[in-house]
C-alpha cells in the first residue's frame, strides 16, 4: 500500500482511504490497493446492525428485510423478503420490506459490482447472500434460546417466527433479541436443504405493496413534500449535444411562485414554490442556444448509414468486431443459388416511457447531499452527485424510494436527472430540499433510448435445410461506451442473444460482426437489453429458413437444439411446455407463432395467437412457458411474464423514436402510441420446474412476443416482418 | 384569491389561480398525492378523479371549471372498497403509480354497469395506460369485484411442480382462500 498516495497523507484525521477516494474524483484515475467498493463506500456512515446489513428486528418479533434492490414494479421485494423468511423460519405475514440506505460495499450487486438493479439479477444475485443472512439470525436465534433454557442447540426448533423446545418452552423473536445479538454470527450457517422449502416457489409469497398501492398511500418521488421545499423545471436544449448560449429570465421571474432561475450545465433551472408555478415560469423563459456541437442528423439518415455500414459502404476507419467465428469466413459470404437465405432488419429508437416521468429530490448543504429519489443505480448516482459537490461519494444520502417503473431509464453512468438536479440545489444550497420535475415532454425527449439498430443476416442451408453458413452484421450505437471502466471485447448489449444462440452454435460456419459508430443521441439499455432486437432477429429468421427448407418452425427449432446436444435441452424444454399446455389448435380466426429466447439466465417460450383486425397485428392468447431456475414467487414470474409480454408487444407494435434534423418529434403518448387494455393480450405462465438457482424474471418475457407475433404474420401471410414497429405512425 | 372546491366530501378553501389545474391543487396546495402526474394532458389516466361522478382527468381539468362539482380522489375510496380488495387479492399493482388511476375509472364503471362486459371494461379502461402491464389482472379484478369471476374461475395455481401453471385469469380461488387479504397489505 506504498506508493504515490503516501504523499497525501494529512494529519487532520482524514482516512488515507478517503484521501485515495478525494484524489480519485479530483484526477479521475483508477487506483490500485483498494477496492472499488471500497472507494465508492468512502465517507458512508451506512453500519450493518447486530443481524447483519438486511435483516432488523422489532421488539415485538416483525421482521423488516433491507432490500438493496428498488421495487419498481417487478416484484422483487417480496421474493427477496421470502428468501430471508425461508431459512429464518419467520412468520411471512410478519415480515416488511423496506429499501436499504446506498453503500457500495453492504449493498453492491454482487454480478455488477456497485449498488444497482438491473441484469434481472435481484433474486439471482441475493440468493446465496439472504439465505446465508437468514440461516445465520436463525443459528443466533436458536444459539440464545439454547442458552437460555440449558438445552442442546439441536433440541431447539423454529417454526413462524416461534422459537422453541421440546420441553415446552417456547419464545417469539422479539423476546430472545438482546441474546440472540450479542452471539458471534456462524461464517458458515447451515442451509436448508431447498426440498424442506415451505414458502418459497408457494403461492404464499405474494407481493407485500399492493394494498397501498391501491390506496394512493405509496411513496413515489412525485409525492415528497418537504418543509421550505422548492420545485424546479429545466429548459432543455431541442437537440442532443446544445448548451446554453444566452437567456432572458425576465418574464419568468414575474411569475407568482417563481423564486429563482439558474444556468446550470444541461439548460436553465426555474425553481419555483409549486410544481405549475415552475412549469408557468419555464414557459415564460427565452433561451438561446449554442448548437455548436449537436445531433443534426435525422433518424432516417441514420438508419441509411447503418444499412450502409452493413452492407460494406461505411466509412474506411469504422472498425468491425467479430464476436463469433468458426470454419471458414469466406464460405459465409459466398454460395449463390436456392439455398441462400439473406434479408436485413431495422430496429427504431425506444423510449422507456415509465409512467411516472424522472424526477429527484435533492438536499445540498456544503458538502453534504442527501438524494431522495427512485435509485436504480446508487453507487452511479453517489458518485456522480459527489462530483458535482467535489465530495466523497459514500457521504452521498440516498433514499430510495418506489419508482414508477424504469425498465432500465433510471439507471444511467452520468445519472442525467439526478446530477441535473443536484446541480440546482447545489445553486440553492443552504439545505433547502429542491425536486426536479420533468414533464412527459421532457421525459420523452431527453434520450437514453434503446439505440437503432440494423442487422443483416445471410445463411446458407445445407442438404436437409438446416443452417451450414451464418453470416451476421449488427450496426448499432454502443451503449456501454460511457461506462466509468469500459470492459474490453464487444459491447455485449448490442450483441447478447445473437452471440449464444442455439442456432449459430448449430452451424458449422459462423462470421459474426459488430461495428459501432458514433452518434449523439443518447442511448441505454431498454428492458431486456440487446435481446429487444437479437431474440427478433435470431427467431424470426429461424422461421423464415423453416418456411423455406419446407418444415414445420416448431419441429426445426426441435432438430437444430437437437444437434447442439445438452446446450439445447433447456430451450427444447420450454419449447414443448409451451407448444403442449397451447394445445392443438388456435382460437378461431387466430394464427400461431411461435418463440424462444434465453436471456438473464432465463429461457422462455411463447405460443401467441394472432390475427389482423383493421390490417394490424391483435395478439390473443399468449401461452408462455419459462425455466427460470427456482421460482421463488410463481406468482410474480407469472405477474412479470404478463407485463414483459406487454411492454415487448407494446414497442413490437407502435413503439418509435424519430429525429427530424436532431429534434425528437415525439412528445406525449398521442405521439408515442403504447399498448392499452383494449389491445392487451392474455398470458398464461407456465413455469419449468428446476432445482437450478434462480436466474433473472423481469426482463426475459419481453424479447420474445415480437418474434411469435412476426411468426404469426408469416405464417398467415408468407410476409416476413423486416422492420419494427409492426403499425408505423400515421405520417 | 381563494376558491372553495369540494373534495372528498369536505369544502375546502385553496389559493390556486383559477386556471390551475385541479391536480396541482390537489398535490401541491392538499397533500392528496395519490393522484399522480402522468402526461398533463389527458393521455394516461394517472390523474383521474370523479367529477360528480364521471372519470376527469384532473391534469387538464382548471379548478375554474370545478365550482360547485363533488369531487372525489382516490383517498375517498378508503382502502377496503371492493375495487381495492380485489386489486389486493390479485396482486395488479407492479409499479403502482398507474394504479390509482386505474382504480378510479374502474369504480366509475361499476357505479353505471354494475356487470360489466369485456367490451365495457374495454371501453372505460383503454383511456388509463399501465407501461407495467397488468391490464389482464385489472380485468381480472375488475370482474371480481363486479361479483363476476365465480361462473370463469378455474382450478387454483399449485405450488412448484411439474408443468406447473399460474394463468392470472384463474387465480381468484386461491388467493381467496390463501387470503383474508390484509395481511399482504401490511410492510412498506
């Protein structure tokens, strides 16, 4: 631990390690001698209690479970809690969730490495971790009791929440507290055997917020209120990539309610003492711009440079990626004649839409900040908020409180609407608590949307008309090119679903590239991830190579998992599950399409019935059938296989983000056209039973019903699908 | 200038300018936040509220306009209204901010159609996006707490097990019997 940072020593107290994490923020160069955790942990006065960092006890035996994860509708919350419940043996209706406080090194996600959710990987990630937490209170539970009665520790039992003895003693958690936090947690507790189960993968484990979220009485950012608290707007730049050139706030500091303007780096802030007072005063405000450096081109143009990169006539400096290559590259792009297959496809901007439109609360009183917000990535937005008010990122507050969704929006690397508003109450400082409003305009226009995307697909089929070459090319935006610590090898967002498939590892000839230009628009990971365009892509061409090698799609799939041999088990397992509970036969007037794509660990399959009302796809049944390891909550799979269907179905049939000259032309859902109840269809889950642990559940269901759907329209009509959405915006 | 508005069955007097819109009145200057802001312009349905009975969209809806008017937000609705226990017994809610506003449309329609049709839900309902998408579960509790489920209920999910199904249409026997419901309220 010698070294450079020797010289920072100081003798005012201050750990060297916050001295390391100062000189971090300052010179922004990666350390070595410490962890990361370590670093963005620095300054927090996050302390785990007496039962370790996610488990509280009340005095009269409730148990509070401290989910590092946010609850932003998948259902996480009670699987997480369920998973402690288990080993601990807690009485379930006696159990709270509650979101822990922000420290990297407590709470990290231990796939990403900081505190954040997303990958589908809360269960995943926590299933180790909350069965350790709970087996070890249980062991200081039964340890306490066990000393306190003089009886062997193998004699005392706990069932509910209920701990007892033969003899007949017995006590509830509450009253073995004090003891049982003073015994040494075990390193090691004992688990249990996952067949002693008795409320995990049962119908018990149900979410712990409907009732208030059916009474209005849940907390979402929108809904803080706090004493002397000011609302803020930002006028935003009409393109990406514009700054503030000059501004007249005059008439906007006329407005009643209107108490201060400000410059701030991504536009001019009103903050005003009501939220339609600061919507009054931005309205009122005359801005210029300096667009300089902005994002002229059209989406359109856009597309076409794709297309063009895909098919060689890129730029010469464009670099191409390959991230699958076996045999001989030539053969893939050679070949001619009937048994060569070739088509491209394009893939729009997606906006993530949630319902509730970003927002934040922020505290700044000098140095110190408190964030009350929606959190999806605490450590990202520590750090980014500690940047602006040059302090220690683990010092950094956070409340995480519900969001009303995300689907990925509220986790960015420069945390744009949480640093947006701790600039503002940076300006306002002196600890008066400010709350960013963005309006849906705002919302919908600021970016982050799931890049565009082309692929071009080539394949030659062999002798029987299964795939013998594979030639892939995917254009797209990059999104982990602003990653704080880039990982090396291709983006495997843009490429996650195509590199894996089943279907190129049974092909004998594989050429698979990516390239990623550049562009200004900014883009993020949309629920599910590269697998919103690769699960379209890989299974859709699936069922036009079947159509044209003459066989049945579902048999196809069969054969080519067939060929990969115990690699392809699990996807022909959840293919049959589907295709039996769908039965032999469509609801009258609908045609089937089938689907199959692994993501997160999870693979699912759909059966959906279709049929054209008006021209347009109208999707009926959804027959889904998924192997997600162990099911902690059958109940919330189902819940997450309805609602991924939806939001897939959603953006496979009218979701789009044009640019005209750089400016978004969406606004408001009458421009973004979603998916209502009137269009909605009716999933049925089925779960795959498995003693593998589980693998991820919020976003697997949604890259699979654009696929069916487009197999359904193929098979009615002989037409493939090459460009989503399916219904395009009347022009 | 102060207007009198009547909400949740008390008069109460509030500062707004007469053209704000109701659900800023309500949020901001009344503390009743379970009316949510989803697009300001009449397009989600997060916001809606009973004007003398009809679904209002309070986000485009002036106080001006609001004189005389009962008016009832999602916080009238108390917590055990049948809409509410069978949003709860189904689990619908995901993200939840919609739901207030789903919650409000669907007690409009049963106060007029006491046994509503799919089309009927079809109709009340499509005017209240869920980017969640648990529109089968508003539907499916919808219909029960119309006291329509009893004739389409099907067997109950098992626990895990072989091919095991959970099809959220046909949960209302299980979760009935599992429930006394308020229990899963409780936390948070």
């Amino acid at each position: 631990m010698n070294g450079p940072f020797e010289t920072l020593r100081r003798p005012d107290g201050v750990s060297r390690r916050d001295l390391v994490v100062g000189a971090t923020l300052v010179g922004g160069a990666l350390l070595v001698g410490c962890s990361p955790a370590d670093l963005m942990s620095a300054g927090s006065k996050v302390e785990p209690g007496a039962f370790g960092p996610f488990i509280q006890f009340d005095p009269d035996g409730a148990v509070t479970v401290l989910s590092k994860h946010i609850e932003f509708g998948q259902g996480n919350h009670a699987g997480l809690a369920a998973i402690v419940a288990e080993e601990l043996d807690a009485d379930w209706s006696r159990v709270r969730v509650v979101h822990a406080p922000a420290n990297a090194k407590l709470y990290g996600n231990s796939t990403a490495g900081i505190q954040l959710t997303g990958g589908s990987s809360a269960i995943s990630n926590s299933w180790e971790q909350l069965r350790k937490a709970g087996a070890a209170a249980r062991a200081m539970f039964v340890q306490a009791a066990a000393t306190r009665w003089n009886v062997p520790v193998g004699q005392v039992t706990v069932k509910d929440g209920v701990v007892a003895h033969a003899s007949g003693k017995s006590a509830g958690f509450g009253e073995l507290i004090a003891d049982a936090a003073k015994v040494t947690p075990p390193e090691a507790p004992t688990l249990k055997d996952p067949k002693t189960f008795t409320l995990i993968g049962s119908d018990r484990v149900r979410r712990k917020d409907s009732l208030i979220k059916s009474t209005g009485a849940a907390r979402y950012t929108q809904d803080v209120q706090l004493p002397n608290m000011l609302v803020a707007m930002v006028a935003h730049p009409p393109r990406f990539g514009a700054s503030v050139k000059s501004f007249d706030a005059d008439d906007a500091r006329k407005v009643a309610g209107v108490v201060d303007v400000y410059e701030i780096p991504t536009g001019v802030a009103v903050v005003a003492d009501t939220t339609y007072a600061a919507r009054m005063g931005r309205e009122a405000l005359k801005v210029e711009w300096d667009e300089g450096k902005v994002e002229t081109r059209s989406s359109a143009t856009i597309a076409q440079q794709w297309r063009d990169i895909a098919a060689g006539k890129g730029p010469s400096d464009l670099k191409w990626e390959a991230f699958d290559s076996k045999g001989d590259a030539a053969a893939a792009s050679a070949g001619k004649g009937a048994s060569v297959f070739e088509t491209t496809y394009d893939f729009p901007y997606l906006a993530h839409a949630t319902m509730e439109p970003m927002n934040c609360v922020a505290i700044v009183d000098g140095s110190k900040v408190k964030l009350i917000h929606g959190s999806q990535a605490q450590t990202l937005d520590q750090m980014n908020a500690a940047k602006i008010v040059k302090t220690l990122p683990g010092s950094v507050e956070i409340e995480t409180l519900f969001a009303g969704g995300s689907f990925g929006r509220r986790a960015n690397f420069p945390s744009d609407y949480v640093a947006e508003c701790v600039a503002i109450a940076h300006k306002v400082g002196g600890g008066r608590p400010v709350k960013l409003v963005w309006t849906r305009e705002d919302d919908m226009r600021a970016g982050f949307f799931r890049p565009l995307v082309h692929h071009a697909v080539r394949v030659t089929l062999d002798k029987d008309g299964y795939p013998a070459t594979w030639r892939h090319r995917i254009v797209t935006q990059s999104i982990m090119k602003g990653a704080p610590m880039p990982s090396k090898g291709p983006d495997q967002t843009a490429i996650e679903g195509t590199a894996g498939s089943p279907y190129l590892k049974a092909t004998p000839v594989v050429d698979a590239q990516l390239a990623l230009p550049e562009g200004g628009v900014p883009v993020l990971w949309w629920r599910s991830v590269g697998a919103t365009h690769t699960a379209f892509v890989m299974e859709h061409t699936i069922d036009q190579l079947a159509l044209k090698a003459g066989k049945d799609p579902v048999d196809y799939r069969r054969a080519l998992y067939a060929k990969i041999g115990p690699e392809g088990e699990r996807h022909l397992a959840v293919l049959n599950l589907a295709v039996e509970k769908a039965g032999p036969a469509p609801a009258a007037g609908f045609t089937r399409g089938v689907a199959v794509h692994e993501s997160f660990g999870s693979v699912v399959a759909q059966v959906a019935e279709v049929k054209l009302v008006d021209g347009h796809p109208r999707v009926g049944r959804v027959v889904t059938a998924i192997d997600c390891g162990v099911a902690v909550s059958p109940d919330q799979v189902a819940a997450q296989m309805e609602g991924g269907t939806c939001y897939g179905l959603s953006a496979a049939l009218y979701g789009e983000i044009t640019l005209t000259d750089g400016k978004v032309d969406q606004s408001n859902f009458d421009t973004y056209r979603v998916l209502r109840m009137n269009e909605a269809p009716t999933v049925e889950t089925h779960i795959l039973p498995s003693g593998n642990p589980p693998s991820g559940v919020g976003e697997p269901g949604t890259p699979v019903i654009a696929p069916a759907v487009a197999n359904a329209l193929l098979a009615l009509s002989k037409t493939p699908t090459t460009r989503l959405p399916f219904v395009r915006a009347e022009a | 200038m102060t207007s009198m508005l009547d909400i949740n069955g008390k008069t109460v007097a509030v500062k707004a300018a007469p053209e704000t819109p109701l659900l800023w009145v309500l949020r901001d200057e009344l503390g009743l936040t379970g009316t949510k802001f989803g697009c300001g312009m009449a397009q989600c349905g997060a916001c809606t509220v009973h004007v003398n009975g009809d679904p209002v969209r309070a986000c485009v809806t002036p106080i001006a306009a609001l004189s005389g008017a009962k008016i009832a937000t999602i916080e009238s609705l108390g917590g055990a209204h049948p809409l509410q226990q069978a949003w709860v017994k189904h689990d619908v809610p995901q993200c939840g901010y919609c739901q207030s506003g789903q919650i409000m449309s669907a007690a409009a329609l049963l106060a007029q159609t006491k046994a509503p049709s799919d089309e009927d839900i079809d109709n009340a309902m499509s005017g209240n996006i869920c980017r969640c998408g648990t529109y089968q579960r508003i539907r499916a509790a919808i219909k029960d707490a119309a006291g329509l489920t009893a004739a389409t209920a099907v067997a109950a999910p098992a626990a895990q097990g072989p091919g095991k199904s959970v099809a959220a249409n046909d949960i209302d026997d299980d979760i009935a019997a599992a429930s006394g419901s308020t229990s899963r309220g409780v936390g948070q």
